[in-house]
C-alpha cells in the first residue's frame, strides 16, 4: 500500500502528469481516460458499484417511459 499523501501532493503529481502529457503531445481524452482508469482501479469494486447504478438509472428509465412492467 503507498504511504499517505496529502491532496496538495496529490494535486502536483496530478499537475506534473497534465505535463507530461502535454509535452508528449497527448490527446486530452486520452490522458483523462487513462487518470479514470486508474483511479477506479484503484478502488477495488468501484467500477461494478458505478456500472450497478448506471443500470439502475437505466431501468428506471426504461420503467418511467411504460417500456417494462415493474417487477
């Protein structure tokens, strides 16, 4: 496990990545994917829990709108 930084450190690093990225000429999308990425990997059962309540809003939708009975 890494050691405990405070959000100031985490806020440069963050910065010193943008950089990098920058100076590498990388595409946006690119580098905020790969940041997304890498902080739900980080927390274990995150992207289930996210991709759970994105099919919930779904449903409800589909619900809202008479395209499915309630079960």
């Amino acid at each position: 496990m890494l050691p405990l930084v405070s959000v100031n450190e985490i806020t440069k690093l963050l910065e010193q990545a943008a950089a990098a990225s920058v100076d590498q000429d990388i595409d946006l999308d690119v580098f905020m994917r790969a940041a997304w990425s890498a902080y739900l990997e980080s927390r274990p059962g995150m992207r289930e829990h996210i991709e759970d309540l994105q099919l919930r809003q779904q449903l409800d939708e589909i619900r809202k709108h008479g395209r499915m009975g309630q079960a």
